[in-house]
C-alpha cells in the first residue's frame, strides 16, 4: 500500500471546547484509584497532573462513532483511513495548575500529519497542539501526537498472543527498574471507570471480545494516559510531594494490557526525573522524564 491522501489542508485546522472542571469527575477519578483525599474535599486542593484528560472530550452523537467507538474521523481530525488509533506519546508544560470550579477554554490545532511506511506497515501520525487558558490565563501547553495504523499482521499477532501467555502464567523479568518500583493493578473494571470519567468509547479500554478478535489484542488495553497520570501521581505523592510539575513528556512504546500488575519507575534528582512504566512481562511501557517547578 502506497499512501496518495493529501492531508494537507488539515494542518492549521482548529477547534475550541470550553469545559468546566467540575468535582463530579474528580470524585470518579478519586475512587478509581483510591484516593480518599481527593474524594472527601474533591473542591480543596488543585487538580492534580494528568487529571485535566478527564475533561475536554468530544460529545459526538452515537449515530456518528465509528466501528472503534471514537467519533468518526474527517471533521476536525484528517480522514485516515487506516482503522487503529493510538495514543503515541505528548509533551507538556505547565504554567499553573488547573482549580476545581474553574472554566477553562482549550483550544486545539493540528501541527503537522507525517505518512510513514516500515517495518511496521503503514502509519499516519497526527500532532495536535491544546492550548488550556482559564480566566487568569494560560494554564498548560500540550502537544499530543496520534498514530493510526493498519490491522495487525500474523507476526504481530502472534507475538502479542506470546505476550498474553506469558503474562498469564506469571512470566516477568524487568526490561529496566529503578529502587523502588510501584506495583499497579489495573483490572477491566478499573479501566470501564476511568472510560467512563473520561467519557472515552474507544473499544478496546472495555470490550475484550472487539479487542482480541478484532484488533489483535490479548487482553484490554490500559489507557495511554492513565498510565502517564499513574506516573504523575508517582512523583507528586511518593517521590516529591509538594513539588510543581513544571512539564513532562513521555512516548508509548508498547501496550500494557488487563492480564497482569505492570509497574511504575522513576529516577533523578531535586529538579528532574526519568520516568516509565513496565508492562505486564517487564518491557518499558511509556516511556518520559518530568520537570519539576
């Protein structure tokens, strides 16, 4: 397959959602991942880092979803034809922390589309820049990059199959690790809640049947972004509490899944940290640094 879409005219196409941080999803986020603080004064503190993609989701008609669940691509996003969305990574800097209550304004423009072939297959990668101001003014800078591949193919599907079998029997060696690795757990049931506080339809976070037969899958996937959050939260709450997340940028390498723990790591200094996670068998998941205020 050789690409022949021009893409261009969607570069410099923007959008502008306007959202309130409300506490009703500060209270979801809250118990699904037992955070009683955050629970009882949901209004007390500021958001934490990462929990700002709780919000700004799109509200598009059922009629318009696609076979995937997200909304159907040739509006503000391209028309990829290529059938698999993922979450490839995003950078971002933070000039205040978003108050629960506040409106805020994000608006969002696509910076460049990249057509790729490889190894791989085929691959479109979009980069879409948000911009989040409140009425005190900039709150945070994001750079969000979108990859949209192909089925997988009969290689990949048995590697993933492998993959399956060995974090099912409890095969597990670290690719990487730091001192004190944190265990998660995150079940099907943990990721139909945080779908649901996100109000994020993508398939494959909460219907094993469409992610194994459809998309290759072993198991469901755990969110991009709840992961990136995961390790936000690592370092606001463990490795540096009290201390501003001046920025952080992070890539997906590899899928972790529902099948077994995964594991958070962090390394650095007063000011900046390396940041990632380890998949199911141990594999660098995500894979970023954090910059500290």
């Amino acid at each position: 397959m050789t690409f022949t879409t021009d893409f261009s005219a969607w570069v410099g196409r923007c959008q502008t959602v306007v959202d309130t941080i409300s506490p009703v999803q500060v209270r979801q986020m809250a118990v699904t991942l037992n955070d009683n603080a955050m629970l009882s004064q949901p209004n007390a503190a500021a958001l934490p880092a990462g929990w700002h993609w709780l919000y700004f989701n799109p509200l598009e008609m059922q009629s318009r979803l696609g076979v995937d669940g997200h909304p159907a691509r040739g509006d503000f996003l391209p028309p990829v034809a290529l059938p698999r969305r993922m979450w490839a990574g995003s950078r971002l800097q933070w000039s205040r922390a978003f108050a629960v209550g506040s409106v805020v304004t994000k608006t969002s423009e696509i910076l460049k589309v990249t057509q790729k072939s490889g190894r791989s297959g085929e691959m479109v990668f979009v980069t879409v820049a948000h911009n989040y101001v409140d009425g005190l003014g900039p709150l945070l800078r994001e750079e969000h990059d979108i990859v949209y591949r192909g089925w997988p193919s009969a290689d990949e599907k048995m590697a993933l199959a492998a993959l399956g079998a060995r974090a099912r029997a409890g095969g597990h060696v670290f690719e990487r690790t730091s001192a004190n690795p944190k265990v998660v757990s995150a079940d099907a049931v943990t990721l139909f809640r945080y779908s649901a506080a996100s109000f994020n339809g993508h398939r494959i976070h909460y219907d094993v049947d469409y992610c194994r037969e459809v998309e290759g899958y072993p198991g469901l996937v755990v969110h991009g972004p709840l992961i990136a959050t995961l390790l936000l939260g690592h370092i606001e709450t463990k490795i540096a509490p009290g201390q501003f997340i001046r920025a952080f940028e992070f890539r997906a390498l590899r899928p972790t899944f529902d099948l077994a723990r995964f594991h958070l790591h962090a390394e650095g200094n007063s000011e900046n940290f390396n940041v990632w996670s380890t998949n199911n068998i141990g594999e660098v998941g995500i894979d970023g640094c954090v910059t500290l205020g």
